[in-house]
C-alpha cells in the first residue's frame, strides 16, 4: 500500500526553468528552420522533460508518445477533412452566386454541428492519447471507448447549456467533463467522476449578471459628474472608462467562474481508492494569467515558448490525492493504445497539455 499524503502533497514538480530553457529554445530555433514541422518533435521532447521531472508518491511519470505520432495524426486529419472542407468552401461560394441561399445556410449550420462533434471527438481522444502514452510504475493508462458517443454529447449538451439564457452551460460543462473521464483508466483501474453543476451555479450567475449590474453601477456613478450641458469629448471618455471597468471587471468574475469549475471537476476525480484534488483558487489563476501576459510583453513574444512549462508547474503545483493506492494490485493496461496522436486537437490549435 503507498499512502498518497505521506511526507506532504501526492504530486510535485521537480524541474526549474533553467532546465527547460534550452529545450524551449532549441524547438523554437529547429521549428523556425523546418518552417513549423519540427513543432511535433518539440511538443514530445517538452513533455518527456515536464513528465521526468513530475513525482507522483513515489516514482516520476514517464511521456512515451514521439512526435512522428501527432505528426501522422496531423496529417490524416488535413488528409481527411482538411481537403474536403476547402472544396466544400468554393462549392459553396458557387452556390452563393447561383442564389441558392437556404440550401447554403443547411450547409453551413451542418458544417457548425459537424465541427462541434469533432472538436469534442478530438477533446476525448487526445485524453485517451495521453493517457497511453503516461506511465507510472510501469503502468499506463487509456480507454477502448472511441468516443463517437461523447462526439454527439458534445453537439447537443452545449446547445441545451445555451436555452434559458444560457443558464445550463455549468450543466453542460460538468457533464461533458464526467462522460469524458468516466471513460478513462490508469491500469486496471477506471476513473470515476461525480462533478455536480449547482456548486458552481453561484459564480455563473456572477458571470451572466455581472455586465447589466457594473453598466447600471457605472451610469448611476457617472451620472453626478455629467456636465449640465451635453459634452461629447466628456461622454466618449466616460464611455471608454465605463467599458474597462465591465470589460476588465467581467474577466475576472469569468476567472473566478472557471477557478470554482476546476476545482468542482478535478475534486469530484477518484481512481479506484484515491481521490484527487485541486487547490488553486482565482487569485492563483489569476497570477498565472497575469504572469503569462507579463512574460510575453517583456520578452517581446519570445516568452511564449515558455508558457507551457508554466501551465504545467501551475497544475501540477495545485494538485493533489488523498487516500491509499495499492501498487502491488496495479497491472498493465490492457486497453488499446492508439496508433496517431493528437492530429484533430492540433487540427482545432488546442495546445494544453
């Protein structure tokens, strides 16, 4: 038996940026020359460093995906629908000038679902991809379910989430996340996922109410300082002022909505006697973002390419796991590995980790 919250947290990350520098710049110098084909082997040679350098109890993970994998999934995915959707762009333009407007619109809202049910394809399976290619132990993790099921979830659960004003999307997200982890195992263990909606209902109606509350707020604020007669330059500036506080204001209530939400969704993460947890709260989020935006703005953009290596430490540093988990009774996997990476999340420019 291995205790998970002996010796303080379960997980922890051991690496430092001085490490990774040379990594980051090396795949950003090889990406340039290969005019952005090395991107794939930089993306596996990232990871193979942020995974080494990850302890979870008491052993690192170990990244055994390569690069020549998402290569091939990136190339079947432009292969498969990246052709025909840039023929089906000119028909319709031809279409467009024949005047054949409604068939167009079918087209085109058939188009918006079908890019809806892949997205959410390419969300599961680059899941059930990484947990493949994780070991722990020896041990990897997967899913023999291809995510078809999900794909269609991912279509109608977000159009539902949008009736009423949009009041179900914190159903639709909780639900998604649940049927997408429900799916997954580590060994012969399967993950299990409970996240419930109505603890983070609260900061989203803090979302949705926010824009109408901070206009009312700053009209009634505003309005003493108005000058008795209309003043343009005074009115475009206090419009300007009035749009960053409900701009710069509603950023952050969505940032305190998205902080409840992952907290809800990874805390409601168990795997077979182990449960998991997310300590970071919006202030944490918060200075990540801020830190993200600092980084970039000071490097001239070069700070990019260190970006991953933060949201990693950044996850990694708030995770943790509370209970027992018996290395003696964990076994291989025996679902199938897949045989391509990530090809329809790159495809989509879905970079998390």
């Amino acid at each position: 038996m291995e205790d998970s919250d002996q010796g303080g947290s379960a997980f922890a990350f051991e690496g430092s940026w001085r490490e990774f520098a040379p990594i980051a710049f090396t795949n950003l110098l090889l990406t340039i020359v290969t005019l952005g084909f090395y991107r794939f082997w930089a993306t596996t040679r990232e990871r193979r460093y942020l995974w080494s350098r990850t302890r979870f109890i008491d052993d690192r993970l170990e990244w055994t995906g390569t690069g020549l994998e998402l290569f091939i999934g990136f190339i079947l995915v432009v292969l498969l629908f990246g052709i025909p959707f840039l023929i089906l762009q000119f028909g319709l333009q031809a279409l467009v000038l024949r005047g054949e407007v409604v068939l167009v619109a079918l087209i085109t809202l058939s188009i918006y679902l079908f890019l809806l049910y892949m997205f959410g394809l390419a969300r599961f399976r680059a899941l059930r991809y990484r947990l493949s290619r994780t070991y722990w132990h020896g041990i990897r993790g997967g899913s023999d379910d291809q995510g078809f099921r999900y794909g269609l979830s991912s279509i109608w659960r977000p159009v539902v989430g949008f009736l009423a004003f949009g009041l179900m999307i914190p159903w639709s997200m909780t639900t998604l996340w649940n049927k997408r982890w429900n799916k997954m195992s580590f060994g012969p263990f399967g993950f299990e996922s409970g996240a419930q909606w109505p603890n983070i209902m609260g900061r989203y109606l803090l979302c949705v109410g926010f824009p109408f509350i901070a206009m009312l707020a700053g009209l009634i604020a505003l309005a003493p300082m108005a000058p008795a007669g209309y003043d343009q330059q005074a009115a475009v500036i206090s419009g300007v002022i009035l749009f960053l506080i409900v701009y710069v204001g509603f950023a952050l209530v969505m940032t305190a909505f998205y902080a409840a939400f992952f907290r809800e969704a990874v805390d409601s993460l168990s795997l077979s006697d182990l449960s998991f947890g997310f300590t970071a709260r919006t202030m944490d989020w918060l200075k990540l973002i801020l830190g993200h935006i600092g980084l970039v703005i000071v490097t001239l953009g070069i700070g990019l390419i260190f970006i991953r290596y933060r949201n990693w430490r950044f996850f990694i540093t708030h995770m943790d796991a509370y209970g027992e988990i018996d290395t003696a009774a964990l076994t291989q996997s025996a679902t199938r590995e897949p045989g391509q990476g990530e090809g329809l999340l790159d495809a989509f420019d879905v970079g998390a980790i």
